[in-house]
C-alpha cells in the first residue's frame, strides 16, 4: 500500500505553537506559583521539557518538571502486547499543585483518563490542565483539552507522527496516510 | 521488545533478552512500591490463585502483596486448607479450580515438573514459585537484579554459590539465569550435596571455601536444610559450617565489595554467620525488597494478549 | 488339520536355519520344514516377503490378574502378547493375591486355559508375599507350573535369605529371576542419576544401586552353584560383571527389555512419567554396553517387563507415578529397528526372543524343530505402522512410544498351530 505524509507542522511552526501555549499557561493560572508541569511518557515528557524552558524564558522561573508512564493504567492490556514499562519520575509533591498534563497527540482520550489516574494516585492536585501539540479528535471519552498547538481533523485510519531530533527536540508533526 | 512467554516455569526457558525486560521492567515496579498510595490498576479484574502445597510464609506473601498492588484479585490456597489431604489428585486440584476461571495460577510444590503438569492441563498461565529441587526462577531474577542495581550489569561478574546444590531449586534457577547473562558461577558444597553433571551447565566446582571465593563478586549463600540432615549428608551442623559456613574471615578472600547474599530464611551460625548476615556487605532485604517489583514484573508481563506458547 | 506355511523366509536360530521354507504343521505339530512342500488337504498360508519364526517367548510380563483387572487381565495380556507375536509369557508373581501359593498357580493356569490365547507360565515368588522373610513352598509351586521364581520389584535385600532361596530351588533346578537394585542406594530415586536429572530436579538413582546388587547375586549363584538369571539389567556395569561371571563358569543369565535398548533418560524430559521405570531409563553408552552384551552372548534374552498401568496411575506428578509400561504390543518392531541400526543381528535378537528364554526357563518351545509344538510368529519386516495406544489390545496404554513410526508388523501368531492373532490389514 502506498504511504503518503504530509507535513503539518516544520520546526518553527512547532516553536511558535510551543511558545503559544506557553503565554496561554502563564496567563491562565497568573504565573508559576504552584505550577508543575507533568509529560507523559514517550514525547509529552520531551514537550513538556520544552515548555518549562520557554516559560523560564519568558517569566525568569523554573517550573518543575515531571515525566509518568501510564502503561500500567491503560485499559487495553487484554489487547495489545505488553509494553515495557517505563519510570515514573516527579521530583516534586503534587499536593495542592496546578498540573499541567502534556501530551503530543490527544486522539481518543484513553491516555489522558489514564493519566488523570496515574496522578490521582500520586497525590492530590489542585487542578489539572491538558495541554496537547495536535488534538486529532474522535475522541472517546469526555476530556477537552486546555491548550492546543493545531487542531488536525484526521480520519481513523490516518496516523499523526510527532518527530524528534537526538536532542529530543520536536522537529516534524506529519500526517501519514496508509 | 514482545514477551512470547505465557508461563514462567523457570529460567530455562528465558533468553537474555526475556530475562533482560523483566529486569528492566521490574526496576520500573519498584519506584511503585515506594510510594505512598502502592497500587496500580493494571491487573484489576484478573483472579490469582496462589497455590501452595508446600510450606512458605515469604515467597506466598511477596507474591500476594505484588498481586494486590497490581489491584489482581488474588485467593491463597494452601496445603493444609486445601483437598490435598483428602487424597484429591492434582489434575482434579487443578480442573476444578479452572472451572472458577482465574487467570493466572502461582503454584509451590514439592514435586519438581508440578508446574509443567499444570500448565499443560489448564488454560490459566503458571507461575512457578518452586518445585521440588527443580526451579524457582522468580527467586533467580530477584537474585540478578538485587546485583544489577549494585554492579550495574551481570556481565564478567564472578557468582560464588555455596550450599546444598543438590536440593537447591534457587541454585539451578540461578546457575541458569547468571550463565545466560554472562556471569561466571562457581559451586562449592560437599560432595554429598552436589548433582551430578551440574559442571555442564558451565558453571566450577571447588572443593575449598577460599578458593572458591577467591576474587568472588558475589557470594550467595544456601540454606542449608536442617529438617533433611541428621541422615547421611552431613556428619554434623558442626562440621558443615566449619567447611562451608560463611564468616567474616573467609569473606576477606572474596572482593571487598562482594555482595553477600541469602534467599533465606537463614540458619544463623549455620551457612552464614551473624555478623556478615548483618554486615555491610549483606543485600538480603534488598532481594526480599526486589522480590515483591520482580513478582510485579512477572505477572505484568504475562497478562498481556496475543502471547504464544511458552 | 494340516496347514502349510510356504514363500517365507524361515529364521530359526535353534537350528541355525535361515532361507527360504515352507513349514508344515499337522495337528499343532510341526511335521516338515523343507523346500517347496506340496500339501493338497492343507490350509496354506502365504508367507511371501514375510518371516516366519518360531514363536517369541517374552520371559516377563505382569498380567495383573489376580487383583487389578483394571490394567490388564489374563485375556488382554495374552491377546496383546499375540499381537506381538509371542506365543509364550511367563507372568510375574506380583499379583493380588501374591502368586505365592498353589491356589494362585492353579487360577492363572486354569484362566489362561480357559480365557487365554497364548501359553501362560507362571512365576511364582521367592519369598511368601514378597516380603523377604521366608521361602515359598517351591516344590509343590515347580510341580504346580511355575517354570521360575523371583520376587521381582523387591529385590532379595536379606543376603542369607537370597542364598538359602538359590540352595533350595538348586534342588529343582528351577532358575531365581532377580531385580537387582540395592534399595538401600537407590532410595527415593524417580530416575537415572545424571545431568538430566540434575536439570530437571529429580531423584537420581545411580547406576551403583544395580550394580552393587548384581554382584551380591551373582557371587551368591557361583557360592550355590545354582541358576540365577537377572531381569532388565539396564547398567554397562551389569553387563560386564555379568560377563565376566559367564567366563568364570557361574549359572547366571539375563535379559533386557527393548526399551532398555532404544531410549535413554533424556526421554524423561517434560516429566513424561511413561519414561518412568525401574530400573530408570540410563544413558547411551549403557545403550552401546548392552548392545555389546547383546552381540558377544553376555545377554541372553530381551524381555518386555510389559507393566501395564491405569491412566491413573501415570497422570500425576513425576514423582507418584508409577513404574513401568506396556510392551508387548511393540517389542518386535523396537528390536528390528535396532537391527536395522546395526545394533546386533536378526539372529541374535530372534535367539534373544525365542530360543534363549526357552532354555532358561526349560521350555521345550521356541524352535521349529521337526516334532515340536507349532508356535509360529510370521512378521512382515518392511510394513511401516504408527503407534497408536489406543489400538492396543492391551487394556493399558502406558507407552513412551506413542505416534512413533515403526517398521515390522506381527503378520500372524500361531499356538499350537491354531491362529490366535493376524494382521487384517495385511
């Protein structure tokens, strides 16, 4: 079957969503205090990395980071293969913080109700955002997200492909048809 | 990175790459357990049975608590609760508890091949926490990765293994899974107390404590099973701790940071004395500590689907 | 009643005979053996591409019967012996009762007469419920049929008690089959001690433990100068103490199973409890030992220790199942197969199965001697067959040789003349 992407995002059209989002989040909650920002496992923990350092950039504050893996809180295990499990890493209490879930893609919804849990059990937030590069939709569950770098509508069977660099750095978002 | 086993029945049947993502898998199940809320909703839904028709207070309570942190509903039926007395077989042990439908059924017994017996007879996956002098590959993998997250890798590591191979399940899970992962093994027990053949697994037979702790990484250290001596092993308690009892003198001939490690419980003053039991060198709570993230890692990666015969 | 064998290709090692003849048998006798015998008022059989034999004689088998019916019985033990193309059995005494007495003889022989299609004979025990304390009657058990004694799964561990037996039945020169297995050495064993059983766990039983009894038995047979045959020696120990014994002069004789000969103990991978026997399956070069001793007269017979058992029985843990499995049903075709290897002659295996227990056990069969009675195996050598258990004429269907395709078929077994068994797919 013939393969064809096509680029929806380059670079600098990632930087300027990226740099976006970064003054809606300030906006929105009034500045860094209490401010976390958690990327989930693979490709919304290199995003969020870059958040943080366009929020430092432009509010001279760090925003702690944190990475989860919410492999064991997908509801498809009975269906797939298992998946390696990765570490879940937050160097900081969540108690009463404003999260702001990172995510690369937000397609059906799964993952985010699944990370909603995941943070649910490693404490108690104040609040939590989503903040999404590309929402796909057909989404399956009711979760809305906060921030969104592009809106894509896709069909089922199209795929969207965030790529990075060696550095971790968003490079490409394309759209693959099979 | 697809784990093709259904069953876990001993290291025999992993590969290095197997043996490799349960580590890894099982490093990833650890930061769990150091938080507050130990609980994830992985396996909720999933019926364990843990089947033990042997007596075992640490490996059914590691095994439980690594169930329940996976959210898995999990039912222990033990030797003197269970049918067993009764004069029941196990093919009828097994069937009916089939027909309650658990998912995965953890099973101890003294007959080694039980778990084979098992898994050829029932739909539930097997998991082997010991048969009879056979395998206890959950104990071999916490082994491997209590001296992983030491050593960094298995690889070149010189293995000292001391004790009673013979009636040691533990020993030949372990010999098994330190081979494939490129560790050296070295065996010393008395000659009553070392199979035959067991030179053909790769790993050396000494004959003397020093030599075979010389330059040792690792020291693991036996059980030596009281309840089954007194007959024709072992002239005396005495005696064995003297030539194969571990102490602080003859540990200076291995590294001086060799692990010392036991699967216990420990005999104290037996196979092992009390102050390198407690010394600095021990990392027998880290293996207990291990053994509940492997179990987790363990039961993870059987649970998934599309998975083929072991 | 005439019949007339004709187109085989006779082997009988009793007479050294092997070429192309006809057999002529007249009222259950045989009555010419010669070329191209012409017969009007015969019945003729077409032996053409098969062999024809005297009929096979497997010197231990366990009937079951009295007592556990369930695994086997005097009718399907002999039914499946004809199958195989046996015509004689001797029955081991481990029975329910113990075949220690004369009641018990009279029933196995009057059953066998009455529901039996092959000649049934009887081994009576060494020790009165083969409990290693005291002698059977065995002059009355001789005079009442029993061709042998032995207490066979119990070896004779009380050493006067072994020499009073080999002294007394002297008297009757009737031979002691032994099970030589020092218990006191192979303890709690399941199988050979080795790697295989290092690998998977299991209590080995180290060659020693037979070894270490065969030389109390056979220093015993030369002390009492009487007949001693060891059964399903499996050790290359054995065999060369067993020889060297031979060269020296002393009564021994022995015998292996076919299983014996052709799997090792790698066969108990995957806990299969039908490699499960006593004494254990040993390695390949006990397998070279044997074949040796096969090949040099060291050996005698090759016997099936045919031990049926109920499913039951073999569907457990390794370490509960019990010993033993059938063989009657594939004895032949294991044994050319091994002849087709190389392993020893086809004379030498048929003198194994024919002539070799007649003369231990003073039979006057196993020859097709002009004069002597019909029993007749006729084979097809070359007709290939799978083993499949359920098939089995036996009531039991603990064989390790399931789904193995084999190569010689029983054809036809004639007792006395009459067909007790034959081939219709042939």
């Amino acid at each position: 079957m013939a393969e064809s992407n096509t680029l929806i995002l380059d670079k600098a059209g990632i930087r300027r969503a990226l740099t976006r989002i970064s003054h809606e989040i300030l906006e929105r909650n009034k500045g860094t205090t209490d401010l976390a920002l958690v990327g989930i496992r693979t490709g919304g923990d290199f995003l969020a990395r870059q958040l943080a350092a366009m929020i430092d950039r432009i509010e001279e504050s760090q925003v702690p980071v944190g990475v989860i893996d919410i492999t064991l809180y997908r509801d498809d295990l009975s269906h797939r293969e298992v998946r390696p499990v990765e570490k879940t890493t937050l160097p900081f209490s969540l108690d009463d913080r404003q999260v702001v879930l990172v995510d690369d893609v937000l397609f059906t919804g799964r993952t985010i109700r699944a990370a909603m849990d995941a943070l649910m059990d490693l404490g108690r937030p104040r609040n939590i955002q989503l903040a999404v590069l590309i929402d796909r939709g057909h989404r399956e569950l009711p979760i809305r997200p906060d921030y969104i770098g592009r809106n894509v509508p896709t069909s089922k069977d199209e795929g969207i492909v965030v790529e990075f660099n060696e550095d971790n750095a968003p490079v490409s978002v394309l759209l693959k048809k099979n | 990175m697809a784990f093709s086993h259904k069953h876990i029945l001993g290291t025999a049947q992993l590969s290095t790459d197997d043996i490799s993502l349960i580590l890894d898998t099982a490093e990833s199940f650890k930061e769990i357990n150091q938080r507050d809320i130990k609980k994830v909703p992985t396996l909720r839904g999933r019926t364990v049975i843990n089947l033990f028709f042997e007596a075992s207070t640490r490996t059914r309570v590691s095994f439980e608590i690594a169930e329940k942190r996976l959210s898995a509903d999990s039912i222990n039926i033990s030797a003197s609760t269970s049918s067993v007395v009764k004069g029941e077989t196990l093919e009828d042990t097994a069937r009916n508890l089939e027909a309650m439908r658990p998912d995965i059924i953890v099973i101890r017994h003294s007959a080694s091949g039980a778990p084979h017996y098992l898994a050829e007879r029932v739909n539930a996956a097997i998991v082997n926490a010991g048969d009879g002098a056979h395998e206890h590959p959950s104990q071999a993998l916490l082994d491997l990765m209590t001296i992983r997250e030491h050593k960094g890798s298995l690889k070149g590591l010189n293995v000292a293994i001391i004790g009673d191979i013979t009636h040691s399940r533990v020993a030949r899970s372990n010999i098994l899974a330190l081979k494939k992962m490129g560790a050296s093994v070295r065996l010393l027990a008395p000659g009553t107390m070392m199979p035959p053949g067991i030179e053909k697994t790769g790993a050396r037979v000494f004959t003397r404590m020093e030599d075979c702790l010389d330059g040792a990484d690792v020291v693991m250290m036996l059980r030596i099973q009281l309840e089954r001596q007194g007959n024709t092993l072992i002239p005396s308690v005495r005696e064995y701790a003297r030539f194969f009892g571990l102490n602080r003198s003859n540990l200076k001939c291995a590294k001086p940071d060799a692990l010392v490690m036991h699967p216990g419980p420990i005999n104290r003053g037996v196979e092992i004395t009390s102050d390198v039991a407690d010394g600095d060198q021990n990392v027998i709570l880290e293996q207990v500590e291990n053994g509940v993230a492997v179990r987790m890692a363990l039961l993870y990666l059987i649970s998934g689907e599309s998975v083929s015969e072991t | 009643m005439k019949i007339l064998i004709k187109n085989g290709r006779l082997v009988d090692p009793s007479q050294n005979l092997d070429d192309n003849l006809d057999v002529l048998v007249d009222d259950g006798v045989i009555n010419a053996i010669d070329h191209d015998i012409q017969s009007s008022d015969a019945d003729l059989i077409d032996a053409r591409g098969m062999f024809v034999t005297p009929g096979l004689i497997d010197m231990h088998v366990h009937l079951r019967d009295p007592g556990q019916e369930y695994k086997e019985d005097i009718t399907s033990g002999t039914r499946a012996a004809a199958a195989g193309g046996f015509t004689s059995v001797a029955c081991m005494p481990n029975t329910e009762p113990v075949n220690d007495n004369l009641a018990t003889t009279d029933y196995i022989l009057q059953k066998a007469r009455i529901c039996g299609v092959v000649n049934v004979f009887p081994v009576a025990a060494i020790s009165k419920g083969l409990k290693g304390e005291s002698l059977t009657e065995m002059g009355e058990l001789k005079e009442g049929g029993c061709v042998a004694f032995s207490d066979d799964g119990h070896w004779v561990s009380n050493g006067d008690l072994m020499r009073r037996a080999l002294e007394y039945a002297g008297l009757f020169d009737v031979p002691l089959i032994s099970h030589a297995e020092n218990f006191s050495i192979s303890g709690k064993g399941v199988m050979n001690e080795g790697f295989v059983a290092t690998e998977l766990g299991l209590r080995g039983i180290p060659w020693v433990a037979e070894d270490a009894a065969v030389y109390r038995d056979v220093a015993l047979a030369e002390f009492s100068g009487s007949r001693l045959h060891i059964c399903h020696i499996s050790t290359r120990g054995t065999v060369e103490i067993i020889r060297t014994a031979k060269a020296r002069g002393v009564r021994v004789s022995c015998d292996v199973t076919p299983h014996h000969l052709t799997l090792t103990e790698e066969a108990v991978r995957g806990y299969n409890t039908n490699a499960k026997m006593n004494p254990p399956l040993r390695t390949a070069e006990d397998l070279e030992a044997l074949y040796q001793g096969l090949r040099d007269g060291t050996i005698d017979a090759i016997a099936t220790d045919h031990a049926p058992h109920h499913r039951d029985d073999k569907n457990v843990e390794f370490d509960r199942a019990l010993n033993g499995i059938v063989g009657l049903e594939t004895a032949l075709p294991l044994v050319l197969m091994l002849v087709d290897k190389g392993a020893f002659s086809l004379n030498t295996a048929l003198a194994a199965l024919t002539t070799a227990p007649a003369r231990i056990l003073s039979l006057p069969r196993g020859s097709l001697k002009k004069g002597g009675v019909a029993d007749i195996t006729i084979f097809d050598p070359e007709k290939q067959w799978q083993v499949d258990s359920e098939r089995f004429l036996s009531k039991s269907r603990n064989t390790p040789f399931e789904g193995w395709t084999l190569k010689g078929r029983v054809s036809r077994t004639l007792v006395a003349g009459k067909t007790v068994f034959q081939d219709l797919e042939s």
